[in-house]
C-alpha cells in the first residue's frame, strides 16, 4: 500500500509550544463569544488541531506564516461549490485570527461515527463527488510537478541530501524526472486536494467529509487516488489503471526523497527512507 505523502518536516509540537497553543486558542474563543473551558486533542503535526469546549468548535493552531487563511479560503469555496468538505466555523467570520504566536482557523466539529469502518465505496464517492465540485470552483493552485521539482532539487543537493548513496540517487532521479513529465503529459488534468489519504477523510454523523486543503494542486484524479487506499480505486469511476500505478510510483518516490532530507525530522525517518526506496524499487520493477 502506498503511503501518504508528508510534508517535507512534519513534526509534532513542542510540549511547551502546544500549552500555549491550546492557550491561545481558548483565549481566541472567548474573544470571539464562544463558550469554551478546555481543550481536547485531535490531531498533532506540524500544527495542533483541538476541539473546544463546550463550544464544540475545531481551532486549528499553527505557527505564524502557515497561510492558514489560503486553507479557509479554499474550503470556503469548496463548500460553496457543494463539494463534501469540513467548513469553517458559522458562528465566525472565515478568517485567520493570531494570537499568541499564532495563526488560528475556526472549523466546524462533526461527530464521528464509531460504529463502522469507512467503506471503500463511499471512500471513492466522496473523492468522485469532490473532484466534480473541484471542476467547477474558482481555485487557483499550482501544478502537482511542483512536488516533482522539489523532490528534485532536494536530490541533485548532495548537501541536503548526504545520506542518499550514488546509485540511490540516480535511481530517484530518474523516476521523478521520468514518470513526472509523462504523467504532466496525459490529458484530464484538473484540481486536485493532493493528499486524500485516510486521515484527511472524516466519517461523521454528517456524511463522508473531506478536510485539510494547505497540499492542493492540479494533476490527474489518479494522482488523488494514489494517496488512497488501493481498494478505493476499485470504485471510482473510470479511473485509469496504467496511470494510477504510475502515480502510485511517482508519490511514494516524492515521499521517499523527503526521508533522506538531512533536516527531516520524521521519527524513524532514516528507517523508512531505506524500506520506501525499496517499495519504489519493487514498484518499479513489477511495473516493467
């Protein structure tokens, strides 16, 4: 199964930090005449996703400089288009407050059904039915061979890159810059959420809903189910196999190269970069 593509430096918060994250966001409620007495965590990456209560608001807590506000903006947008998204707080204005240190959006809490997995099928519709709503919303986002020319910079840059052995290297180089160009070639590219892996669907009481949209970008839809689990694809409609399986390389190669980023801070992220390199080999050679 292929993994989800990280951010090149995802990290938890710092304990310290994330106490004055939570801090932050409680003060931010107040001032806005929301009842909220305490926090509860939901989600802790590069920033700290928190429901608040008993307001029953999602704060979602970043260092300044996130652009936090292009992510409101876009679900703003996407919710307006009839697109199955988590939107933003209604009780407020869609904008990023600062407090603290920090850039703070406000999100609409949708309790999670617990009774059942999230079938494969509904998985696939609600990409179908986002990607239909993608087509018709005013967004601009860039090319998903950005990805690509990242990946790329970071493997020509032996500086960044120290531990990543000659042969490695060149075999990455190659499948980035290869299946990159072909797959920027093939017709049907379109807006694209760019990392709709499980943890950025939401089962809820409300319906199948689609968050986190800092990772947009235009592609094929194959390149969205890429990031899915593989099941996913079986029931979306039309997709192409030949080309999802050349997407499939090509995310796994993106998020491999990360791995090997001297600064990358992912746990085990030296362990993983040497088993992601040898999927993208098997990948690979299966493809052939």
């Amino acid at each position: 199964m292929v993994r989800p593509a990280r951010r090149p430096y995802a990290r938890s918060m710092h304990p310290d930090e994330a106490v004055r994250a939570r801090t932050a966001a409680l003060e931010l409620a107040h001032s806005l005449g929301l009842p909220a007495q305490e926090t509860v965590d939901l989600h802790d990456s590069n920033r700290l996703t928190l429901r608040l209560l008993p307001a029953d608001t999602v704060a979602r807590v970043a260092p300044a400089g996130f652009s936090s506000q292009l992510e409101l903006d876009r679900a703003r947008i996407l919710a307006a288009a009839g697109a199955p998204v988590g939107a933003p707080e209604p009780r407020t204005a869609p904008q990023v407050h600062e407090r603290g240190g920090f850039e703070i959006g406000l999100w609409t809490f949708h309790a999670p059904r617990t009774d059942r997995e999230l079938p494969p099928q509904e998985y696939a519709r609600a990409l179908a039915h986002l990607h239909a709503a993608m087509r018709s919303a005013d967004l601009q986002v860039p090319s998903f061979t950005t990805r690509v020319d990242s990946a790329l910079a970071l493997v020509e840059d032996s500086a960044r890159t120290p531990r990543l052995p000659g042969p490695d290297r060149s075999f990455l180089r190659e499948v980035l810059g290869g299946f990159g160009a072909e797959i920027a070639r093939r017709p049907g590219q379109q807006v694209l959420h760019g990392e709709p892996h499980p943890g950025n669907l939401l089962n809820t009481e409300d319906g199948v809903l689609v968050i986190d949209f800092e990772t947009m970008c235009s592609g094929p839809v194959e390149f969205d189910l890429a990031h899915a689990p593989p099941q996913v694809a079986q029931h979306y409609p039309g997709a192409d196999a030949a080309l999802l399986t050349d997407c499939r390389i090509l995310s796994q190669a993106i998020a491999t190269t990360w791995r090997w980023d001297r600064e990358d801070s992912l746990p085990d992220g030296a362990a993983l970069g040497r088993l992601w390199l040898q999927e993208v080999r098997d990948l690979v050679a299966v493809r052939a």
